[in-house]
C-alpha cells in the first residue's frame, strides 16, 4: 500500500449520527473477494432506497464529513474497503468506532478526530453540495469551505498513513522477542497452554 | 510501578513484549480464534507467503455463515465455509467444522471448550470478542489487517485504552437481566459512552450473576463503544472451567487456581473514569430505535424528536421513520411480526431456559425461530426438554449459529417485518434489509412471542420461576 501525505478533492457531507458498519456494508456482500472492488457496497442499501442521497449525486468525492460514532458496531474492515474503493481517503467526525479508526489506518483512509461544534458549523456550511478540501497530515490540518482546521490524530497512525506501513513489516525485527516471551511464558505459566 | 493496579492493568503488563516509545505496546496473543469470516486476512497472509506462526494458539468455527435450517445451501455461503476449512487444514488449525460436536457460535464455544480462562490475551476478529472477558481475560475484537497481524506473528500492536469501572450495585429484580442492564447503561451513556475504554464491571450485583449472565453483560461492552469489558474472576469462575475440554488440568489446574486468585483490581487502584448504576432501576429494557442506546424501560413510550436537541433529534426522526412507529405510543403496544431467540449475546443455556419457562404452556401469536448459541447448548436444551417447549409453543427450533443476528447464511427478518429479538444490534438493516429490530432479553422475548406485541414478562413470569 502506497502512503499519502496531502490530498486536494471534494468534500460532502453525511449528517447523520451512529453510522454504523452494517450500513457502511451490508453483511451480505462480504463474501466478495476484494479484487472485485468493493466501491458499489459503499452504503448500499441506504443509497438504493434514496436516489437523492448524497454519494448518489457525487461520486468523486475524497472527503466525507459526517456526525459522531462513525463505523460504529462490527469489526467488518470490509466497510473501510467499501470507502477506500470508493474513491475516499478522510472521513472527519467528531468520533468513530475504535476497531473501525484501526481498520481505517490500516487500508490509508484517515479517521480525523474534530470537535463536534467544528463539524456541526461544516455540515451546516457545506449543506447539499460539494466543495473543495485539502488534507495535510504533515500538520494534522484541513481546508474547508473557508476554514482551516486541526485535528487529532495519533503520532504513530499518521506515520503509518505517510509511510503505507503494513505492521507486520515492523513487527519481524521483534521475533526474537516475541519467541523468548512465547517460552518464558509458557514455562511460568504452563497452564496457558490449550490441552487436550 | 508498584502502586495498587487495576486488573486491566496486570493483564497488560503480563502481555507486553515491548513497548515504543509513543506508548504503543506489542502484546502478546494467548488465543486467537478465527471464523469464515477471517478469508481476507488468511489470503493476506498466502499473498505475502507467509503461515500461521502458532497454529497450537489459532482455533476456527464456522458460525457465520452456518446453515441453521435444513435444505440447499447457497453457493457462496459454500464457498466461505469451503474456504475456512481449507486454510484451517493448511495451516494445520483445530477447526469446529459443521458437523463437530464442540462447534457453535465463536464467542460461546470459547468458554464452553475451556479455551477461555483468566489471565489469557483472547483476540478474534469480531467486535464482540469482549465477551471473553467475563473471565477475567483481556479480550478485544479486531480487524482483517490485524487478524492477519496475528496470524503471522501471534502479537498485536495496541495503544493502552483508559479503564472505566462501573460499579453495579443493588440488586436485579426478578425477570430482570444482563442485557437489561446492559441497554440500560448504553441508554445512559450513549452508544459511544465508553469509548476508548476498557470497563471493569464491579459491585455486588456482578458477583450475584452467573457467568452466562457475566457473558451477556461483557458482549455488550462494544455496544457502548468500550473496547473490551472485564469482571474479575472468582470461585463461580474457576468452577465453571473445572474439567472443560481444553482447559488446565492435575498440577496446571493447581498453578492455574494460584496465579488466577491473583486477577483483581487492587484496592485503591485509580480507574480513568467511574460510573456506578443502581440495579434496583433496571426495569425490563428494550430498544425502539436503531442503536442500541435507543432503549428504555417496556413501560416506557417512543420518544418524541421534536422535544430532543438537533442532532439527536434528527437521529430519533431518522431512527423512527425507519422504524415505522409514532412518537408517544407505548412500547408495549408495538406489535411485531415475528420473535428471534439466539445469538452470543443471549444463546445459551441460562438464556434458553428463560425463555421456556415463559413459553411453556403458551403458544406463540407470530411465528420466530430459536438458534442455540452453540451444538452442545441443542444437545443440553434437547435434554432438558425445552427444545419441545419451543416447538409446542409453535417456534422453529433450529442449528447452532449465528443465524439471524446477522443474516448471513439466510436466516433474515423480511423488509419491513418487525423482530423482537435477543441480538445485540437494532442497527438498520442488520437482521436483513428493511428489517425492523427491537432488542430485548430472551424472555422479554418470549413475552412478545406469547403477546403478540412488545410486552412486560414480569405478569407473565407469576408464580413460574
Ligand atoms: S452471533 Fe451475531 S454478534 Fe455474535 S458473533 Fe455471530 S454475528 Fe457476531
């Protein structure tokens, strides 16, 4: 996976609270290899019951604004598939789930913490339309209809963003580590081992 | 540090290989359990050439996507069960495969089997692997990156979450539960009320509960938003595991008794956050929107979103158009069209029991199906004859899974029909699309079944338990 360090598109925004995995991608469609691409799962049946929604009226959107709780529920990371193939690289909430915010810095989609008055006064100014946003990791900041912004994020999660880092990669320069802590704990605590 | 600790903080630390120095520690993964669902991280791992580095330490069931009734079985639901089972034998994993006796639901064959015991680092990738921790072990759900993480390295990079303890006190009334209590606290705090936290549940009313109650109570940690929920383990505990399948026995059983009477929360250890609920105010629960802190009493009425405050307004608005109900009508006189009884979060014995004792003698007003939350628990429920009590009251008995919680191997609730059921998620959708959820206990939902309509199951209950 290629990293990122700033990105120019468009912005809309989803104002609705407890967007929860089960919506970002209904279970049905996970048996999906991910080479199919899983960009037309994206909200589904959400977007199939309301011609109008928004992801309806703009598909080439890199931002999504939306309210608290975001990815909220199972630990499906086939719903930050379903966003990434979409074509989205941020999402900026006041909250997210906290499996759904790992999942996200794990496939280069950025889960940007923002306080819930900064987002409320988004929504507001963004209302139906589209516009233009630029996300800079480097100093944890947006530009947004008119405004620039910070956000939380964590230190370790934007180098992985930057980098593309897959943590398996970091973690083989610990086997030696890992295996001493495998033998020394099994020997203090022998019943830690599944018998039978 | 040698100050008084938290539980949560002796399971950390017992599992920390090491730590950077941003404070994310690397820990070590004592079981981790895969399911159908794990195919994108096992197909990571091939495309990387890769193999399980501790196939002893990795158990697979399918569950998901198990058949739970009988005739054809769709191709793809094939696939992904075809799938497990050929990188479990690859692998060289311990697989409860269909036909297993020790098979059932993930998160209720882990305690069953004896894999689940105090001290141990549970990790799997499902949300509601924080049932594990009502026995005292470390037990956190994750994603495909991360199950492929572990697969390949059987650790796991975390970031310490903060420790809330929430004090339990009083006592639970009769027919009153742990999921009860669980909506209950997610309808005060909020469906993101524990987030980033790690919550010790404490108090007399913990130690008052059964460990299929403790379970109950644990599963729904994530509901509000915790990462992982921890109950202290004691001698209800340790006689529960005695004698399981996989568990320590002879001289293991002795050291594992010793460094387990050692798990509990120091006294005067400092928590992050403390909440304390009475359980005296826990009335029978269910939910009327589409998150699970959309719940109150059964005596209650739908909410009205023109008295709430802009967002929360707009989701009640939102949650109740989907839902199809009136602001200000009883939740009782919502009636439903048909009943689920299973899941991890209530399919167990305790739970199936409940249920009966509500059903025996009565017949159901809407059709609903019973899945076990796992093979032994049909076996045991067959045995004790509440498998008839189902069936006489004219519900469908069905196999282990997790069938309609999630609806992935078929069992859905059609668009539009309303379900009271014993899951865990109302969310939109979740039980088929279009379907309409309302959560509740297994007896509250054997109450609805007998009445047709949401419903009180204390009256029911009179002189029955
Ligand atoms: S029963 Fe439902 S919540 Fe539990 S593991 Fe299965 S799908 Fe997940």
């Amino acid at each position: 996976m290629s990293g990122w360090t700033e990105i120019k598109g468009r912005a809309v925004a989803l104002a609705q609270s407890n967007i929860d995995t089960d919506q970002l991608i209904p279970a049905r469609f996970m048996s999906a290899p991910r080479t199919d691409g899983y960009g037309d799962f994206l909200l589904h049946d959400v977007r199939q019951d309301d011609a109008n929604h928004i992801l309806n009226r703009y598909t080439n959107v890199d931002v999504l604004v939306t309210r608290r709780n975001f990815g909220s529920g199972s630990s499906r990371e086939a719903a930050v598939y379903a966003l990434v193939d979409f074509g989205i690289k941020a999402v900026l909430a006041p909250s997210f789930g906290d499996i759904f915010r790992s999942n996200a810095v794990n496939n280069g989609l950025l889960p940007a913490q923002l306080p819930e008055a900064d987002i409320e006064d988004l929504i507001a100014a963004i209302g139906d339309d589209d516009v233009g946003a630029t996300v800079d990791l480097s100093t944890s900041t947006v530009r947004i209809a008119g405004q620039e912004l910070s956000f939380d994020l964590d230190p370790v999660w934007r180098k992985k963003l930057v980098n593309g880092w897959d943590d398996i990669d970091l973690t083989s320069q610990h086997n030696d580590g890992i295996q001493a802590f495998r033998a020394a704990r099994f020997a203090a605590h022998p019943w830690a081992l599944p018998t039978s | 540090m040698s100050g008084p600790q938290t539980l949560f903080s002796k399971l950390w630390t017992s599992h920390e290989v090491t730590r950077r120095d941003d404070g994310t520690s690397l820990l070590w993964v004592d079981r981790h359990l895969v399911h159908e669902g794990s195919h994108h991280a096992f197909a990571k791992l091939q495309s990387r050439g890769m193999s399980v580095a501790a196939p002893d330490l990795t158990f697979g069931v399918v569950d998901h996507y198990a058949p739970t009734r009988s005739g054809e079985v769709a191709s793809d639901i094939r696939r992904m069960i075809d799938t497990l089972g050929r990188n479990a034998r690859a692998q060289g994993i311990r697989l409860f495969d269909l036909r297993d006796p020790g098979q059932g639901i993930v998160h209720v064959i882990g305690p069953e089997q004896g894999l689940t015991l105090p001290g141990l680092l549970i990790n799997c990738g499902d949300s509601h692997t924080s049932t594990h921790g009502a026995f005292g072990a470390l037990a956190f759900g994750v994603g495909a990156t991360e199950v492929a993480h572990i697969l390949a390295t059987q650790t796991i990079w975390q970031r310490r979450p903060n420790t809330m303890r929430m004090t339990i006190n009083g006592a639970l009334g009769p027919a009153v539960t742990a999921k009860d209590l669980a909506l209950h606290w997610i309808s005060i705090l909020g469906a993101d009320g524990a987030r980033g936290h790690a919550i010790e549940y404490a108090g007399p009313a913990i130690r008052a509960m059964s460990m299929e109650a403790r379970l109950t109570l644990c599963n729904l940690s994530i509901e509000g938003g915790a990462r992982l929920g921890l109950i202290a383990p004691d001698q209800q505990t340790f006689d529960y595991i005695k004698g399981r399948n996989f568990a320590p026995k002879g001289t293991d059983w002795e050291r594992a008794l010793q460094d387990w009477s050692a798990l509990a929360t120091d006294e005067g250890a400092a928590f992050d956050q403390e909440v304390t609920i009475d359980a005296n105010d826990v009335a029978p629960t269910v939910t009327w929107g589409t998150s699970p802190e959309d719940a109150l009493p059964i005596t209650g009425r739908v909410p009205d979103p023109a008295i709430m405050s802009g967002a929360k307004g707009q989701h009640a608005r939102a949650s109740l158009d989907y839902m199809g109900l009136e602001p200000g009508m009883a939740l009782d006189a919502i009636s439903i069209d048909q009943v689920f009884i299973g899941s991890c979060t209530n399919g167990r014995i305790e739970d199936l029991r409940m249920a009966a004792s509500v059903l025996k003698g009565r017949k159901a007003k809407v059709p609903g199906l019973v899945s076990p939350g796992s093979a032994a628990v049909k076996k045991q429920a067959e045995a004790e004859g509440l498998a008839q009590v189902f069936t006489q009251a004219g519900l469908e008995w069905a196999q282990s899974g997790c069938s309609m919680c999630v609806g992935m191997n078929g069992d859905r609730v059609k668009s539009g029909d309303r379900c009271a059921s014993s899951t865990n998620r109302n969310f939109k959708g979740r039980q088929g699309r279009g379907a309409r959820t309302h959560l509740m206990s297994p007896a509250m939902v054997a109450a609805a079944a007998v009445s047709g309509h949401l419903a009180d199951v204390r009256p029911l209950l009179e002189g029955r338990t």
